[in-house]
C-alpha cells in the first residue's frame, strides 16, 4: 500500500504570533517554522505502517514557497521515502491545497491520504474533507486510532460525545488527532540520508489547477487584551456583578 501524506510548513508551535504592523498579516520574517504538529503525527503513523508490514512507500507532500523543502526533509528524516514539493508563493486555502492534492492523489494512485486534521497556522480544518469529496472517498476525521484489514481501516475518531468507531473502505482519507501518537525524533543518520532521498519539484500549473485566492484579508489584528478578574465577597455580590455589570444574566 502506498501513503501520502500531506505536511504543511508553520509557525512553530511554541512561538508566540505577531502581527505586522501593517495589519496585512502575522509576521514570517525572522521566526522559526517547523513541520505543523498534526502532520507530524501523520507522518509518524505512516512509518508505523510501513514498520509494521502494512505500507510500502511513504510520499510526503507539501504545497508552499521553496522553504518548505526544509519540512519535506524532516518527513524524509522521519522515514519518509520521497516528496513532493508543489512549489507557488501564493498563499493557498484549503480548496485549493485540496485540488493539488487530488491530482496528486490521480497520479500516484495511493491506497490512503494521512494527514492532520487541520494546520495550527489558520486552524480551518477543510482541506481533508474537500479532499474526500474530489476523490469521492471514504473519509475518517478526528482518528485517534487506526487499524488496517485487508480491504478497510477500522478507525477511532473523537465526537463531542466520546468516541465513534467506524469502518472504512479503501481507498479512504484520514485526519489525525494529536492522541494517536507521539511522533519521534529524526536520528542524526537518517537526516544525513534525507539530504539524497528525492523531492520532485512540481507547480500548479504542471498540475493544471488554478490557485487564484478566492478570499481577500481586509485586516489582521491581535485578540484584546483581557481585563483583570476581581474578587467578590459573597454569592449575591457574585450575581449583582453579573447581572448589571458583565451583562451576562
């Protein structure tokens, strides 16, 4: 079975985001990016797969400017095989990833999408879906287990309610949750032998999709600033507060 697995380069998760001061956007020059921790999670199942007999190539995919070679590396590193970088410096939405992914998904003919349920950058939580419903694939969201049979995943998602096991028919897409696994760290040979696994460098016209943004940025702008809580004597302080005060009740 051959995996994709999407992986998107971000602002590293542990730190703090800034806006320009223009307002235009949040602040990219001069700030540590990483692989966004969902992909990493996918990435790490795809290698227990491969590990545990089920996978036989592990094609990590990213679509972004040419920085993003840097995170097909570290999937490579992980244990990747190969990448694909779909290189524009347009800055993509989630339709669109989905569409460069369904004609990558076309010509590679893999038996699963892996990939994390959504980017910790824009927290939009689409690209999966849209890329089921191109593909008209079975489709497994929020997984936090998953396990293989000769012509499905069995696979546990997270609801509001629990949990829901379902059974999918292959070929399927997968969103990951962070409780599937603990990625590993990539070993100082196996980033020596990323540097000659092969990454196809394609663009979206070679892809015969149009990226064009469908969705303008008026203004980006920091969350206020939250007020200091103060301390109430009684229950009945409590609730005057409330009522004529916060304007809750």
């Amino acid at each position: 079975m051959k995996v994709i697995v999407p992986v998107k380069r971000v602002i590293d998760a542990n730190i703090k985001v800034r806006v320009r001061m223009d307002g235009s956007g949040v602040e990219l020059n001069n700030v540590k990016m990483s692989m966004n921790p969902f992909c990493e999670i996918a990435v790490e199942e795809s290698i227990r797969f491969k590990e545990a007999g089920k996978a036989d190539e592990i094609i990590v995919v990213a679509a972004g400017p040419q920085q993003s070679q840097e995170t097909l590396r570290n999937g490579l590193a992980m244990g990747a095989d190969r990448g694909i970088l779909i290189q524009t410096d347009i800055d993509l939405e989630p339709l669109a990833i989905a569409k460069l992914l369904t004609a990558v998904v076309e010509r590679e003919q893999p038996g699963i999408v892996l990939m994390g349920k959504q980017a910790v950058d824009n927290d939009n939580n689409q690209t999966g879906q849209m890329l089921s419903a191109m593909l008209n694939w079975s489709l497994g969201t929020f997984v936090s287990k998953i396990e293989i049979e000769d012509d499905s995943f069995n696979v546990v998602r997270e609801v509001d309610g629990g949990l829901e096991t379902v059974r999918l028919s292959r070929p399927s897409v997968i969103t990951v949750d962070l409780r599937l696994n603990e990625p590993r760290y990539a070993s100082l040979p196996n980033i020596m032998k990323a540097r000659r696994k092969e990454i196809e460098v394609l663009t979206p016209d070679d892809l015969g999709i149009d990226v064009t943004p469908r969705v303008t940025v008026l203004e980006v702008t920091e969350p206020p600033a939250r007020n200091a809580g103060v301390r109430v004597q009684s229950a009945e302080e409590l609730i005057d507060k409330l009522k004529n005060e916060a304007k809750v009740l």
